[in-house]
C-alpha cells in the first residue's frame, strides 16, 4: 500500500516538476548565454561591464549592473542628440552670415572691416548632406565659396578693413574638462567654435623622399598659417616598415612631424585639428574673395567672446547668408560618423536659445532639465561633463541611456540618425552575418579601455527593443572587446 501510495505521489509530482523545469527554460538561458559569453572574453570577464535590454514601454527583459556608474565614451552622443532633436526640432537650420557696419559705395569699397559670423554650423564642409556612407568627406569647403559668390553678387569690389571671424555666439571654450592631453592635436579632438570650417580640421601629408636616407617631404592642405611645422621624417629602404609620430606641446603651435617613411610607399596622410577655427574660416574666405578679385588690405583677425561681456562691432548690413541643411539631416553625421565637434555645436546651440550667447554650462543645463523633466533621469543618476563624450569624467548608468532610448524610439528623425549593423557608419563592418545585419540600429562608443553600443534589436518575436552595453577598464585589444560585445548583442536577439 505505502509502495502504491508513493507511486502516484510521485505520479502528481512529474508535471509539477516538468512545469517548473519548463519554467526554468524560459527564463534561464538569456542570462546562461550571456554569463557564458562574458566568462569566455577575457575583456568583459575582467573589466566593468553593465547591460540593459529593454521593451519600448520601459519593461526590463535582462539587466545586469544596471544602475552602476561608466564612461559611455560616444554613447554620450545619444543625450545630445536626443537633446537637439526635442529643443530644436527636425526642421531647425543653422545661418552663417557675412556682416559689415556700411554697405559698399558706389565703387564696391567697404570702408572698415568685415565680419564673418559664425551661428554654430558644422555643415561648412566638403561632407554630403543628407549622410551618403560613400561620401563622408572632402577637401572642400563649397559653402565659404556661396558666400565669396553673393558677395561678389552684392557689388563688393574691396575691403578696407579686415575678415574678422567672429565666433561670439558661443562662449571661447574650445576643450571640455576631461579630454585628453593630446586629443586637440587631431581632427576628431578638434576646437569648438561657433565659427567652424571642414569641422575645423586640415591635412597633413608625408611623402617619402627619392630614395634611403633622403629627408620626407611634409605638406598642409591647406596652410593656415598657424602651424609651425618642423619636419623630422627619414626616407627608409623600400619595403621597410616606417612610423610616422607627431606631437604638438602644449600651449603652442609647434608640430613635431618625426618617424621613418618607405621610399616608394604611398603618402600618409591625417588630418589634425587647427588651432582657431575662426581665424581658419576668416582666412578661408579672405582667400575665396581674392580668387574672385575682390581684395581685402588687412590680415584676417578674430573676435571670441571670453565670458559674458558684449561682443564689439556693428553688423547692420548683412552681405551674405548660408543656411545650413535640416537638423534631420545634421543629425546622422553626428551619430553615424560618430563626429565629436558637431555633437559639441549642438549642445551650445541649444544653450543658446532664448539667450543671447550659447555655451557648454547653458546646454549641460537644457541637458539636465530634459533628462529629468522628460526622460525621467535624475540629476544624481548622470554627470554630464561634455556633449561628444570625449571627456573621462561623464558617467552615465546603463539604465539612464535605455530610459533615453525608450522616450525617443518614435521620435521623427531620431531612429534614422543611427547606424545600422552591416550597413553604414560605424557599425557598417559590424554585425555583417545574415541573422544579425540591418536589425541593429545603435550609437557605438570607443575611449582607451572604453567601448560601448546602445541602441535598438528587432526581435522576431518581442518586436523592437532597447539596449545598452557599456564596457569600462578592461585591458586588450579594442576588437576584442567589441567582439564580445557583438557576441552579446547576438544574444540578446536571440
């Protein structure tokens, strides 16, 4: 009787304990693979890792160090954009204008100088708008060329005076706490300013020399003047492996250019970042009047706005005027390209709004109100130092950046900004395999022992979800980490 009696107890038990391992089933793998996945990369297994996947109503479907502290690196981007898109609006333009105290006489003379005033434009360059992957730079400047051309329409004949550029709309503050010592010497650190031209950057060339031992030969394109360029590059036997290495001291303009190059290799070329991009712009476009025949007598000086004091000059006559595209199509070079000083730019335009002079403490402060007024982030739960993410002191938490990425999942403009797996921008040689390309769209960021990626999954299931993984002090390859990052990612699908 007792052997019957524990036969069927044991009978009752089996679909109690099927349901629980059913139960099990379900909820167990996601954080079985993951767990798995990070012991298996020495980058996540030893580093500081946090993750957060999200449905788009706020439901967490995994999560792990979701309220701990990281550097986001450029996942920062997502704030500011998100922040220019919702204050600014779809539509918003930038206006660069050429400005002078009198018109010209009857002889085209302008008597006095000339300003060129810069309203925090990044699109003054040779990039294509909207953002075509396969044209994301050029060696040109076509928008300084339209406004030489409706000056020259508008019967400037010379000036007397000089170009002044003035970038007075922002406040004179062209590196955020945080960034690195060297970061200003190269293109992607370049200075802020209201007045910005080719995203104030130039190129440097080196090419070798006829044959071994023969010094290089090293180019800026263009010369702006305002680099002392002291060439130290040794021509090398063919075939050999040569090194280039640069270095700019602090507080100067003195660029060391030194290293070793093959004779018979092909040039190296880089682009840096120019000291005073206002001065850059004023000379450029002292430059495109000169090629037109209109002559300006006196250098190209600047006019910066060093704190809060009223910026000089009378600007009654406008003598020309460029509008920038839409901020829809501004926004996918910011986050596909992952582009430092226009993140920057729109973090002080929208500083500058209902102001008089934009600058980065007045966006930080929009940042704050947005994040807690309509994101529902507190203060305390994000320190914000800049708006590109360059700077090691901005910390963020995994679920900050997945409430941003819940608010905004609708907003128009803001999911076309992003790159796509196997696709374009940054993630354009990512996530190329057949089940994972073109159902990522994310915001991807990269400091020394930094990488993250945050964005958006279409589940086949569960529809589209919101993500973020943030990586910090892990110590190898950059690949590596971004390996197992993917390898989570791919998971996280599933």
């Amino acid at each position: 009787m007792l052997r019957k009696l524990l036969i069927f107890g044991l009978m009752g038990l089996l679909p109690l304990m099927a349901a629980e391992k059913k139960k099990k089933t379900k909820t167990a793998p996601l954080a079985e693979r993951v767990e798995k996945i990070i012991a298996e990369t020495p980058a996540l297994a030893r580093g500081h890792l946090g993750v957060r996947l999200v449905d788009l109503s706020g439901k967490a479907v995994f999560e792990r160090n979701a309220r701990n502290w990281f550097v986001p690196a450029s996942n920062t981007k997502l704030y500011s954009t998100s922040l220019a898109l919702t204050r600014l609006g779809p539509d918003f333009r930038f206006a660069t204008r050429v400005r002078a105290g009198v018109a010209p006489d009857g002889e085209g003379v302008i008597r006095g100088d000339v300003r060129l005033v810069g309203g925090g434009d990044p699109s003054l360059s040779g990039r294509t708008y909207p953002y075509d992957k396969e044209k994301e730079w050029a060696d040109v400047a076509p928008g300084m060329e339209e406004l030489a051309d409706q000056m020259a329409r508008n019967g400037v004949k010379r000036i007397e005076g000089a170009i002044i550029g003035d970038d007075s709309a922002y406040v004179w503050e062209p590196y955020p706490d945080g960034w690195s010592i060297d970061d200003p010497l190269y293109e992607y650190g370049a200075p802020v300013s209201a007045l910005t031209l080719n995203d104030n950057a130039f190129r440097l060339e080196v090419r070798p020399g006829v044959e071994a031992g023969a010094a290089a030969e090293v180019y800026l394109y263009p010369d702006v003047g305002q680099v002392t360029v002291i060439p130290l590059v040794e021509t090398v036997a063919a075939g050999e492996r040569g090194r280039i290495r640069l270095e700019r001291l602090a507080h100067t303009n003195e660029l060391r250019v030194y290293g070793t190059i093959a004779a018979g290799a092909k040039p190296y070329s880089t682009l840096l970042g120019v000291p005073d991009p206002a001065l850059y712009a004023a000379q450029a476009l002292a430059d495109a009047l000169g090629r037109r025949g209109i002559s300006v007598r006196e250098p190209a000086r600047v006019l910066h706005r060093m704190g809060t004091e009223e910026a000089g000059g009378d600007s009654s006559t406008v003598l020309a005027e460029r509008q920038s595209p839409r901020l829809a199509e501004l926004l996918p070079v910011v986050n596909k390209v992952s582009q430092n000083l226009h993140a920057e730019l729109l973090l002080r335009e929208v500083g500058r709004q209902g102001k008089t002079f934009g600058s980065r403490e007045a966006g930080l402060e929009a940042l704050a109100a947005f994040l807690e007024g309509e994101v529902g982030v507190a203060k305390e739960d994000v320190n914000f130092i800049d708006g590109s993410g360059m700077s090691r002191l901005t910390l963020l938490t995994p679920e900050s950046t997945s409430k941003l990425l819940v608010l905004m999942a609708g907003r128009p403009g803001w999911m076309e900004s992003l790159p796509v797996g196997g696709e374009d921008g940054t993630l354009g040689r990512r996530f190329k395999g057949e089940a994972l390309k073109g159902k990522v769209r994310a915001k991807t960021g990269s400091l020394s022992h930094v990488s993250a990626l945050g964005g958006y999954l279409e589940h086949p299931k569960l529809g589209r979800l919101a993500f973020t993984v943030v990586l910090n002090n892990y110590n190898g390859l950059t690949a590596d980490a971004r390996a197992g990052i993917d390898r989570l990612v791919g998971a996280l699908l599933e």
